[in-house]
C-alpha cells in the first residue's frame, strides 16, 4: 500500500492531475498487449518534465517501491505489465522533439515522442528514421529503445539499436547519466548505450534520446512474387539473401495468412497461392532497377508461378496496405491471437517455417505465419480462445516448441517483442546458467534495492 | 440499487464482444479525447479493460466506471481503426444502459429525457419559451457565424458562443408535407431531427426546396420526435424504446422509398443505432426497426448516388468562394459516407472546395459530451478551428448540425471570420439561381 504522505509527496512532484490513484484509474494501466494475467499496480505517475521524472525515480527508490516505466503499452512479452502495488511511470506527457538537426542528421527527443510522429517530422525534411515497428502509430520512442523494437525494415535499415546514438537517463537514484554523443564516432567510457538498449526498464529510466537520422531513399520498386509451395518461396528468401541483394523489405506470407487477409481486405491477393513474398528495394533509381531485376530473376529460378511489380504509387501502397493487415485479418478470426516472434539465422527460414507447420499440425492448432523472412524473423501467430483451457495448454505446449526449434537453428526466442515476462523463464535456454548470474549481478549492483522493473527479463 | 452479482450478470451479455480486444492499444493513434489527456481511461482499451475488470469482479466501482464510460464522444474512431473488429459502440451503449439500469438515472437527466424528451409536444413548447427569452440574456458576437453569448455570468452558457435557438422552429414554418413525386422519381420521406428543427430551420428548408427540385416526392409528417440518440447515451434505453417507437408508427403511415435526414448523427442512429439497442425486442419490432434502418440514408448520399446531381453548366462571374468540408464522424466512420457531400458541394460552381488537414477528425461536440466536458471539448474542437484557418477557406461546410454548433463555438471563440454551412445550403443556392 502506497501510504496517504506518500501519494501526496508524488502529487507535490507532479502535480495532483498527474497522479492516479483510484482503483478505477489504476485498473487501466495493469495490461499491455501480451496475453498475459493484468496485475493492479499501486499508483500511476504521469511526469511532464524530465526534472520530475528524475525526482519521481528517487523517491520510489527511497520507499523501495517497484518502478515500472510505461509508453504506449503495446508491450507483446509483458515488459510494462506493473509489479503488484508497485508504481507505473507513464512517459506520454514527455512527448517533445527537441531538435532534429539536418546539417549533422540526428534527433534528439524525449521518451515520450510517438515512433510515427517523429518519423512524419524528419521526413518532412527530407531526412529517413527507419524503424517501423506494427505499432509505430502509438508505440513510444522509448518504448523502442527499451525493447530494442524492429520492423518490416530490418534487413538493409537494421533496428533501434542501430539508431541509438546516445542517451541520457536516470540511475535508480535519480542522478542524470549521460552516454554516447551527438558525433558520428564516440570512443569515451564503457558503451552504456549499448546496455540500456533492449534493457526493458530494468537498469535504468530513459531522459532524453538522441537518435541517428539517414537521408530519404531516392527511389524505391514494390513486388509481389506468388509460389505454388512455401518450401520454395523460403528457399527463394535464402536465395536472394545468399545473393548479396539486400531488399529493404522482404516479407512471407503463408496460405492461412494470405486468404484471411483477402477474406478481410479484398487487395486482389492470390487465394490459392500457398505463399506469397512481399518485396521492396529502394536507394538510387539505377541500383533500385538492378536489385529488382536479380531479385525476379531469383525468384523465378526459385519456381515462383507470377511476379507482380507495382508500377504506381497507388499499387505499392496496395501491396504494403495488404501486409499491414495480415496481424488484424488473423486477429478477426478467433477471440485470442498470440504473436511470437521466434527468429533463425536467415539461411535456416526453410526449415523453421517446415517446423511450424509440423508444430501446427502436431496440435491441431491454427498458426499463420508471415513476417520478416528476410531478417529470418517470423511470425508465427496462434489463433485460440484463452478462455477454453484445453486449448490454452496446447497453445503453451506449441510456444515451447516453437521455441525449442529455433534455438535448435541456431536462432533466438526474440527478434523485436523483447524477453518481458514472458520469455523470461525460457533465456537460460539460448543463454547459461552463467549468463543469468553474469546478469542478475550486474542488476543487483546498479538496482541494489530491486526496484527498476523487477521480474523482467531474467526473473528473479 | 440491484445488487453488485445481478451487475456482474448483466455485464456477462457484453462478454463474447470483451474478449474481441486484443489491447493492441491502436485507439491511441485516433481517439480525440485521448489526444487531449493521455489518460488510458479516457481510449477505449481502457474503458473495455475496465468494463471487463467490473465483469470479472476484479474491482467493485460501477459508478466510477460509468463516469469514466461517459468520458466518451462516441465518435466511432476507435472502432474504425481497430485490428480485430471490436464492435466499441455497441459495447459502449449496452454497458451505459446497463449501468444506468444498475444505479439510476441523474436527476437531472431524467427530468430533461423522461419529462420532455419522451414528450414530443412539451419539448417543442419548452423550445419555443427558450427561443423568446433567450435575447434577453444573451447578445451577438459574430454576425458571419451567428453566435452569440450570455449577457451576465451563466452558469449554463459558460463562455460558450452558441448560435441560437431560431426564432420560429422549421415545424411551425411548414408543419407536413405529403406530395407525389414525377414520373420516374422517389417517394422520399424527411426525417427533420431536433438541431434542424430548433437551431437550423433554413438546413430543413434547403432540403426541401432541393427535393422538390428533383422531383422527388416528400412524406414529412407532423409530430416527429427525436431520433433518440441522447436517451440512449445517457443509457436510457426506455426513452429511446418510446422514441422509436412514435417515430416508427408516424412514418410508417406514409409511403415512401426513402428516409433522408440532413444530420450525420440521426442517420447513423436510425441506420446503426436503432437496430443495435433493440435486439432484444419482439421480432416483429425488430422486422419493423430493420426495414426502417434500411430505407435511411444521408440527403448527400441520396442526391449523389439514388437520384443524380443536377449539373449547373452556368458559367461563373467572378472567383469561387474557398469552401473546406468538415467530415462528421457519424457520416465517414459510421456509414463510409465522405465523397458525396463533397460532389454536392462542388456542383455549385460558385464554390471552390479545399480540404483541411485532418478533415475526418472528430470536432469534439459529442452531444451530452460538450455539455458535461466542455473544456475537454474545446480542446478538441481548437484542433480543428486551426485545421480550417490552415485551409485559408471562408466557409466550412459539414454534414451534420451538431458538429455545425461545435464548429460555430470555436471559430467565434478565436474570432475567425468563417460562415458554417450544410452542404445542400450551398447545392440549394445554385439551383435557386439556376436560369
């Protein structure tokens, strides 16, 4: 129980608008979008300056009371989920672009800028944020870099992590840290950044991100190639990859996938088609016409039956349009969708996508799979209902198989959702024992009292 | 008060729609009020979460989260933009009826729904007072727009800048009609609404003069009450039975093909609306409801694509007026309907149209909504007076009277120079000046 001087101490910080206490209120910050149990936390903070934020990391460090940092909640592994009685820090009223410099090419901005937001402002200047998570139109800045959040863009453009060029943050005693720099090299202490990105509040709590800005691609060619056999247009992924051709997008879609999307959208997909790939190059107009061509020469070798190139802006945008509804069309189909986002090393996408289709089959369970092939990141998305418990134990029973393969090519339980709580109890499998400890030692000497969101990636 | 296990039970018949959301939190990206605040309460996966917390008997705060419920402008944006379909205003009103039910009507509510709404009559006598005095305590801020504002302190007006109730409301003006169409042409009935009879009786007079331009036989009955969506808001669902119920028996002695309205909210409440509330209705009501709902379209819409646009092939002296459209949530996110009421515009060559940005954001009026949250509202409606100034326009047009009030209230508040109209307004001056 948060006691009445407390809350009143965190009113005085904040301001008593900023600070919720009510059941009611507080009821509505105990989820986020992984399936998972909500849990009530105690109080919801809602800082408007970075100066309160700092004071309000103090103060909970000083009653020893878990701290949950929260953007947007569209967490999928349960990373904003609060610890029960524990206090959520809602970012979204830190929500200011502080510069977006275009002589230099970086941004700095505050935790709480919306993903899409700044990626419509620095366009607006000609300039390219590539990072485009699927909830870009609410995810939060710092929700990505504390995710280390990906996209349909990772294969030429990488991650968050690739943009993160410096950060300033709060340790657990409210004390500014500043790390990285707003140069392109920066060779100066220990590469904090590095740790705190992709750390899911767990080290520390984001102030100020200065994040590194590209120019704008010149030119950029959309296809859609259709295969009879999902086998080959996964052996076309590998082949285009062990081509040297970097797409700056390359998605599959499966049968499942493909008619529930057509179903919903009517975007003139091929229903019968057992997979589709989604492809776009992009970068100067005579490497954009030279990676097109490879990319339909390769595909056709592959054995695909038709290949679409979109010849306007209008066709492209249908092609994207599609894939963007791929996660809603599932979604209509059963009460519950569970998304994973196991991810293999590019040249093992055949065969995972072999055994999720044997993991479906074994299970009697309903999976789509689409996703970002190119980066051998997919997306196996589960349909159930959580309320039929039955199921509900095959589909756990299907998530640690479709774990287990993974790790078994030589891949990772998470491209881009991040470990949250629910992976946690799964990393000493890809990690070590050791690797745990290593972990835990390193939180318990930065967070000595266990309060920076606590549980999340390696328990405990 | 029923007891907290007969709420749980109630709640229990929304449960199959609850477990649709899948707390994707995507409403943020659209969701007005959640725009101006950032509270999760006030966007809609919070009001589900919290509807499904009170199902769950996770907590126990049914007046709390009715309060939060009503923090709601039912524009519909959430629904539109949801990944896996939630039916959000379906759940909404159902859990506002429910809750209601649950703890009781406000005074205050009841004695405006119950005591006046339900009673077409009275309602009109009560207007007609309030149009008489209303001159005394209030005086004109904006003769482009027409509002005004209260004279001395008010706590009802506010610093609110209204337009006024009109002198002689449209059913005084012309009471019935019942005329033939031509050979070939649509009976249409005219469903007249409440805003367009009190406030906006030129709106229902264009719409006659352009029906009667096309043509098209018109059934307006005398006696229309109001289409019911206030009553059933407030979750009052025994309001909005008797209201559908006088408004179904007085059109259904008429004949006719159509029910045209000229406002964006009574076209959705008797398309959607009607048919959603009364499920649980006899079947004969519901066949009665469902052939009704069927026959309902927007004017623009019935212009556009059932009878034809007249086109004006007089040529204009001089420069179009820059007009910008406003895009009621009720006519784009409920019925997807958005190209026609700008082809009607546009058929009048006097007119220049250009879209603002954000066109098809919400206004911020919400009917209840402006009255209970008004600085909340202002907010929101600020937004889209700076979408019209940054649009360079001199008059907005939108389909939907209440939007028209909420549109009036903010420019006149930033006193900008912009007249607000009703697309078949400026469609009726190019015929009347047709050669």
């Amino acid at each position: 129980m948060i006691s009445q001087s407390l809350l009143e101490e965190f009113q005085a910080k904040v301001g008593a608008d900023n600070v919720f206490s009510e059941d009611t209120d507080r009821l509505t910050y105990s989820y986020d979008a992984a399936v998972l149990e909500p849990v009530m936390p105690g109080l919801v903070v809602r800082p408007a300056t970075g100066e309160a934020l700092g004071q309000v990391v103090r103060l909970c460090n000083q009653n020893r009371i878990a701290l949950t940092v929260r953007g947007a909640g569209t967490n999928l592994s349960g990373g904003t989920i609060p610890i029960a009685g524990g206090v959520v820090v809602v970012t979204n009223a830190l929500n200011r672009i502080e510069e977006i410099n275009e002589q230099d090419m970086y941004a700095v901005v505050q935790p709480g800028v919306v993903t899409a937001k700044l990626a419509a402002a620095v366009e607006a200047k000609g300039l390219f944020y590539p990072p485009d998570p699927g909830s870009q139109a609410v995810s939060t800045l710092g929700g990505n870099v504390a995710e280390n959040a990906g996209g349909l863009r990772g294969l030429k453009y990488g991650v968050t992590r690739d943009y993160v060029m410096g950060l300033q943050f709060f340790d657990v005693d409210g004390q500014p840290i500043k790390t990285g720099s707003r140069t392109v090299k920066c060779a100066t202490g220990y590469n904090l950044t590095g740790l705190m990105v992709g750390s899911e509040g767990t080290l520390g709590v984001f102030n100020k991100i200065t994040l590194k800005l590209i120019p704008l691609p010149q030119d950029r060619k959309s296809m859609v190639a259709v295969f009879d056999e999902m086998g080959s247009a996964s052996e076309a992924v590998a082949a285009i990859i062990a081509s040297h051709v970097v797409p700056a997008t390359l998605e599959i879609m499966d049968n499942f996938t493909i008619r529930a999307v057509e179903d919903y959208s009517h975007a003139g997909l091929p229903k019968e088609a057992a997979a589709l790939l989604l492809i776009e190059v992009d970068g100067h107009p005579a490497q954009v016409a030279d990676d097109a061509a490879k990319v339909e020469t390769i595909c056709r070798q592959m054995g695909a039956a038709d290949i679409r190139v979109a010849k306007t802006a209008a066709e492209r945008d249908k092609v994207w349009a599609a894939r963007r509804t791929a996660l809603s069309a599932l979604a209509k189909l059963r009460p519950t969708l569970v998304l994973e986002d196991a991810t293999v090393p590019r040249s093992r996408i055949p065969a995972m996508v072999k055994a999720i289709q044997a993991i479906s089959a074994r299970y009697g369970l309903a999976i789509g799979t689409f996703g970002h092939a190119g980066d051998g990141n997919l997306h196996p998305t589960i349909l159930t209902d959580r309320r039929d418990k039955a199921e509900w134990k095959k589909v756990e029973a299907a998530i640690t198989d479709i774990f287990d393969q993974a790790l078994a090519l030589g891949g990772t339980l998470s491209g881009e959702h991040g470990t949250g709580i629910a992976k946690s109890c799964y990393l000493e499998k890809e990690t070590s024992p050791a690797t745990i400890l290593y972990s835990r030692r390193l939180k318990a000497a930065l967070d000595p009292n266990n309060i920076l969101n606590p549980g999340k990636i390696i328990g405990g | 008060m029923a007891s907290v296990k007969e709420l749980t039970r109630l709640m229990k018949k929304l449960e199959d729609q609850l477990v649709v959301c899948m707390r994707c939190g995507m409403c943020q990206a659209v969701c007005p009020v959640f725009a101006q605040t950032g509270r999760e309460a006030d966007v809609a996966r919070g009001k589900l979460a919290l509807l499904d917390g009170l199902m769950q008997e996770m907590f126990k705060d049914p007046q709390g989260v009715c309060e939060r419920l009503n923090r709601c402008l039912l524009c519909g944006s959430c629904a539109a933009n949801c990944p896996s379909g939630v039916s959000v205003m379906e759940i909404f009103l159902q859990a506002r009826a429910i809750l209601a039910g649950f703890m009781g009507l406000p005074p205050a509510k009841k004695a405006i729904l119950r005591g006046m709404l339900a009673h077409p009559e009275l309602f009109d006598h009560v207007m007609a007072w309030g149009a008489k005095f209303q001159k005394i305590f209030t005086r004109e801020v904006n003769d482009v727009i027409g509002t005004s504002c209260a004279r001395i302190n008010s706590p009802l007006i506010g610093d609110r800048h209204f337009r006024g109730l009109a002198e002689k409301p449209f059913h005084r003006l012309l009471p019935a009609l019942d005329t033939a169409p031509a050979k070939g042409r649509p009976r249409a009935a005219f469903f007249v609404g409440c805003l367009l009879d009190k406030f906006f009786p030129d709106i229902a007079q264009a719409v006659v003069a352009v029906l009667q331009s096309h043509a098209v036989g018109i059934f307006m009955p005398p006696g229309q009450a109001c289409c019911g969506i206030p009553a059933v808001s407030a979750g009052d669902t025994q309001t909005f039975g008797k209201l559908v119920r006088h408004n179904l028996a007085l059109f259904e002695a008429g004949r006719f093909d159509y029910l045209v309205t000229a406002c964006a909210t009574c076209t959705s409440t008797i398309r959607k609306v009607w048919p959603m509330m009364l499920r649980e209705e006899t079947a004969a009501l519901r066949a009665r409801v469902e052939k009704m709902a069927a026959k309902t379209l927007d004017v623009n819409q019935f212009l556009v694509d059932e009878v034809g646009l007249l086109t004006c092939d007089r040529q204009k002296d001089g420069e179009p007026v820059a007009v910008t459209y406003h895009d009621p949530c009720h006519l784009k996110k409920s019925l997807g309907v958005a190209a026609q009421p700008r082809a009607v515009i546009t058929a009048n060559p006097d007119y220049r149209l250009i879209e603002m940005p954000e066109a098809d954001a919400c206004c911020g009026m919400g009917g209840s909504f402006n009255l209970q949250y008004y600085e909340l509202s202002a907010g929101i409606g600020r937004r889209k007076r700076d979408n019209i100034q940054a649009s360079g326009a001199v008059v907005v047009a939108t389909g939907c009277p209440a939007c028209m009030l909420q549109i009036s209230d903010t420019l006149s508040r930033a006193g900008d120079r912009v007249a607000v109209r009703h697309p078949v307004q400026l469609y009726a001056e190019s015929l009347r000046s047709k050669p």
